[in-house]
C-alpha cells in the first residue's frame, strides 16, 4: 500500500504529465512543424511539491524568528522531554551555505547552539579552509533540534518530527548550496539508505538546492583516515560556489 506522500507524488505526476500533454497538443495544432518535445520526468519536482503541500501551515507561515520560537516550545517528539535546550540553529541569515548536521550533542544541548563542542571546532576549521565562516556566510543547524539521550542515533520518528521545522529553515534561508554531515543528515537529505561511503561527493538536489554531503566531524576525529575525502568534497563544494580555498 502506498503512504500518504507517495501517493500524493504519483498524483501530482499524473496530473503535471496531463498539463504538459494538453500543452504540448495546443502548441502543435498552432504551429505544426515544430519538433515534438518529451515528456519531462515530474517526479522529482512532484516530490517537491508534495512534501511542501503536507508543510504544517502554521509553520509554513513563520518567519525565521517566529520558526525559532514556536520550535522552542515544541513537543512533538519525547525528546523534549529530556532536552536542556532546542538547538535550532545558527548563523548568517543570508546564507552561501547550510550545513545541516545530524542532532545535538552534550554541549549543544547545555547551550543551545550547534556545533559548538569538540566536532564544532573542526567544522569551524573545516569551514575556515574554503573561506566560509557561521560568522559571516553560513548556517548551521541539524536535522533534529532536541539532543538523543546519551547522544544515541536519531529515531525515525524524532526526524519526522523535525521535518516541517528544517523544511520551512530552508524555505527562509534559500541557501546557494547545502552540506550534510554524517550518515543520518544526509540520508534523510538525499533520501537515500545507501552508506556514506556512497553519497558523500557528489551533488544531489534537496528541495531544489545542490546539495552535497560529507563525513561528519565526529567520526573523522575518531578516524583521521577521513580527513582526505572530506576535503576533496570541500574543495567540490568551494569550486561550486566560486570562492578561493583559505
């Protein structure tokens, strides 16, 4: 049987196939010598839409202020029952880039701010190293905003129940380009199961922005032999954008 959002992605395909179709025979009666174009593959745009359309409306409505407040009081999931602090995000708000982590750890959560432990400060230099800084030209935040007791993997319905609030910080921000970090981010992010060995260094679209997904700080301080492909992807994500290598 087929979830809710599948089905409305097969809708919205179906019915984005028909436009084009009824188009496409209205613009070979009026001119008809004209090549006869394909039809385009709508699925990845009808999976867009349709992950926009179940957007709570009262989030879908917020401001990037307005999104932080309502997130600080959330209780979607049980971890807010075992949170010091949301961890919502941080950073330039008119972003080149959003890194977009996995979730809170012990220090995040006593301050409220990502990435701000031992992994935050090799992201930093990580960041430094391309010329990007959350000083200036990124934001940063995690795909859950509530730490997971004892910093264990995030569940799948605490993800699902961040959803709607990374969506709209998306939305708002209209990053040029996204980073993932670490496994849990960027398979949600890319919608993929497959290993990070994978995924990481190659551009994928999320929500209509190039995205591209590296190792995660934490685990390249527990295996420097990481060191190297997280800096073949930083210097893809550098070339990208434009911008020198610090």
């Amino acid at each position: 049987m087929k979830s809710i959002d599948q089905a409305r992605t097969s809708y919205l395909d179906n019915a984005l196939s028909q436009v084009w179709n009824i188009a496409s025979t209205m613009e070979k009666a009026l001119s008809p010598d004209q090549e006869e174009i394909p039809i385009p593959d709508f699925i990845e745009l009808a999976k867009k839409i349709g992950s926009e359309a179940s957007v709570d409306s009262n989030i879908r409505r917020c401001t990037l202020p307005m999104l932080e407040s309502l997130c600080g009081t959330c209780h979607r999931c049980p971890l807010s029952e075992t949170r010091t602090n949301v961890v919502f995000g941080c950073g330039s708000t008119t972003p080149l880039v959003m890194v977009i982590g996995e979730g809170p750890g012990y220090h995040e959560d006593q301050q409220g701010l990502p990435f701000v432990g031992q992994a935050g400060q090799f992201l930093d230099k990580w960041l430094a190293s391309i010329n990007l800084s959350r000083d200036s030209n990124t934001y940063i935040c995690n795909i859950i905003k509530c730490r997971p007791p004892e910093n264990r993997d995030p569940l799948e319905n605490e993800i699902a129940a961040c959803h709607d609030y990374l969506t709209q910080q998306v939305a708002l921000l209209k990053p040029r380009a996204i980073l993932g970090l670490g496994k849990f981010a960027s398979q949600f992010l890319l919608a993929s199961d497959k290993p990070m060995g994978e995924l990481h260094g190659i551009f994928h679209i999320y929500r209509g922005i190039p995205t591209i997904c590296t190792y995660h700080p934490a685990a390249v301080l527990r295996n420097l032999g990481l060191k190297r492909p997280v800096w073949e992807d930083l210097k893809k994500l550098a070339k990208f954008l434009g911008i020198g290598i610090g």
